[in-house]
C-alpha cells in the first residue's frame, strides 16, 4: 500500500501472532535513505485494530491527541540516551517513529511522513 502510493520501498517482515498478547503483524521499516529524509521510523499493520493508548506508561502528546509516547532505555548501556517513540493510529495501521531528542517532540519529519501514510491510506479505501 505505502509503496505503490507513495514510490518509497520499505522493508517488510511479518511476525506470527503470540495470542493473547501481539497479533500477527507486519513491519515496514525504512532503508537509510528514508531513515535521513524521514527519521527512524516503522509503520507497523496488524491483524486487529490498534490502540496506543494500552502501551505500558504511553503518554499523551500535549499539541497533538492521536499521538501518544513511550521512552525506552537501553538497560545494557545506560549512558545511551534514551529512545521516544511517538505511536499514531490509523485503525490496524500504526505509525511509530523514534527520536532521541530531548524534551520528546513532532518535527517536519513527523508531518511528512504522518501526511504521507494518512494519504497512503485514504487512497486504499477509495
């Protein structure tokens, strides 16, 4: 869907549902040209709906209500800084982009590529 709406190729892995708890779901990452035009980020489809909402200590963005974070740290090297995840609904479709700025916010990398895959979707269910 976001390749043939966009011309952008991503990497797809599929995972095998571990019921109850993740669904079987498939990841499209970027390669590193994307990654230096959008950041690290990962559109993740699944096989049910998803709500960001659920994740363990996600946060609410304050300018932004369909966005929701989550900090993760590197238990093996804590001198890393830590990694913000910004997570965006679209039904079974999930936006997760990463960044290690600090205070945690959206940049132009996060509209573009938010814009792209809303516009990717609108296009599927036309």
């Amino acid at each position: 869907m976001f390749v043939e709406k966009t011309g952008f190729a991503l990497i797809r892995t599929a995972s095998a549902a571990l019921e109850p708890f993740v669904p079987a779901h498939e990841s499209l990452n970027p390669s590193s040209e994307l990654k230096r035009r959008f950041g690290d980020f990962t559109i993740y489809i699944s096989s049910r709906p998803v709500d960001p909402a659920k994740r363990f200590e996600a946060q609410r963005d304050m300018t932004e209500p369909d966005v929701w974070w989550q900090e993760s740290v590197n238990e093996l090297n804590p001198a890393d800084p830590p990694v913000w995840t910004a997570f965006r609904a679209f039904g079974n479709v999930e936006l997760r982009w990463r960044t290690t700025a600090h205070p945690h916010r959206l940049d132009a990398n996060w509209s573009r590529l938010e814009r792209l895959v809303h516009q990717a979707l609108d296009k599927t269910t036309k």
